[in-house]
C-alpha cells in the first residue's frame, strides 16, 4: 500500500513537470483595443400626468382617465403593450404650513403617474417618437423626463469590437518581436479585460407642460437626435517567442 502511494505521488509530480515543460519560457504580453461606432436603435422616455385636487377621489380620476387617454394616443401610433410599463404612481396630500399649529392643515392631493415608453429602430426613423413626444403632451401629458438612447442588442457590435482589439494586439506584439530580433510564435494565454459599452444617453432635462395638461395650446413637436455612441473592448494576450 505504501509503494502504490510513493507511485501516485511520483505520477503527479511527472505530470506536473511536464505541464511546466510545455508551458515557453518566452513570452511577450500585450494589450490590443478595439472601437466600433454605432447609431442607437432604441429610445426610452418617461412621460407623466401630475394633478392636483381638493380630494383624493377626484384626483385619482382626474389623474387615470388623463393617463389612459395619452397611453390610448400611444398605442395608436404602432408601440406595443411590451413597450409601455407603469414607472411611477404617487398620491399625497398638499399640505399648508402657515397657520403656525402643530399641524398643517391638508388643502388638497396631488396624484403623479408616469409611463415608461420604448420606441424601437429610431435609428432609421425617429419621426414616430417626435410624434410621441408631441402628441403625448397635446392628449394630457404634463411631464415628460429626458429621453435616453442606447443600442438595443450590443453584442454584434461587442464581438466586432474583440475581433478588432485582438488584431490590435497581434499587429503590437509582431512590431515588439521585430524590434527585438525575435519570432512570433503561438497565443499562450487570452483575456478579455473588459469593455467600454456605454449606458444609455439622455437628452434633454425633465419637462413640464403645466398642470392643465396640453389645453388649448397645442405643442410643437421637437427633432430629437440619437447622435452616436463608442462601444470599445480590450484584449489581453501572450505569445510565445523564439
């Protein structure tokens, strides 16, 4: 029992050190980077209806039916119910401090409602998302918060990047090896060292259209533009030299 142990012993140092054996002695290291520019496809934006009231009842259904009037207008513009998402909901009483008392007293409620709404392939066509923002205000809309632009599905863009990045490196590690009278050999090690994918961008700050909604005054519509965004990747590799 004591000989097969010395055995098993001996087998895994052999293996280690023929791991080691393989691994080149030579080596360079390098970082490559890779930038690919894209056009964001998809904009989200946060538009809300704020009323005020002297009772809770009132403003609560003042406050739906405005909203269910301006998601009705956006459904009708081709977003599907996937899109449209319920961000925000509050209902709180307006309070008056001045009587000096230890309690104010309550002069009325204000109920906030915003919905979330994505707007796909605005990258070809933004004309149905100024109608949106446009539109939205003129069927109740008082609040309407930045828009944000991003890239819906990245990945392609994120591969491309790599792809980019580790060509970076090799064209680096060949100059390094000819400056150095050596040759390339093969990839020892890769890595990702992480990459630079924006968040989304907001344009534009929050906006209020007053608390009586679109009224008698109709908006005008504005030209939002989703500009561009950098999606960038590095790439860590060792190759072995001779």
């Amino acid at each position: 029992m004591f000989f097969v142990a010395i055995l098993i012993v001996q087998k895994l140092h052999d293996v280690s050190q023929s791991f080691k054996n393989e691994r080149p002695t030579n080596t360079i290291s390098v970082s490559g980077m890779g930038k690919v520019s894209a056009i964001p496809d998809l904009a989200s934006v946060n538009i809300g209806v704020l009323s005020q009231g002297t009772t809770a009842s009132d403003v609560k259904n003042k406050n739906n039916e405005a909203v269910n009037k301006v998601v009705a207008f956006i459904k009708a513009q081709g977003i599907a119910d996937k899109d449209i998402k319920t961000a925000d909901l509050s209902l709180q009483p307006q309070y008056d401090y001045s009587s000096g008392g230890s309690q104010p007293k309550i002069t009325g409620y204000q109920q906030t409602q915003t919905v979330m709404v994505k707007v796909h392939n605005v990258n070809k066509d933004n004309a149905i998302l100024d109608k949106i923002l446009d539109g939205a205000v003129n069927n109740g809309a008082n609040q309407i918060y930045g828009v944000n632009f991003s890239v819906e599905d990245p990945s392609g863009l994120q591969n491309q990047a790599k792809k980019m990045a580790i060509d970076d490196a090799k064209s680096k590690a060949q100059e390094l090896a000819k400056q150095a009278g050596l040759t390339l050999g093969k990839v020892v090690s890769i890595s990702e060292a992480g990459g630079g994918y924006p968040g989304p961008i907001m344009y534009g700050s929050p906006m209020s259209a007053g608390f009586g909604g679109g009224g008698d005054m109709k908006s005008v519509a504005p030209d939002i533009q989703g500009g561009s965004q950098e999606i960038t990747e590095t790439m860590n590799i060792t190759y072995e030299v001779k």
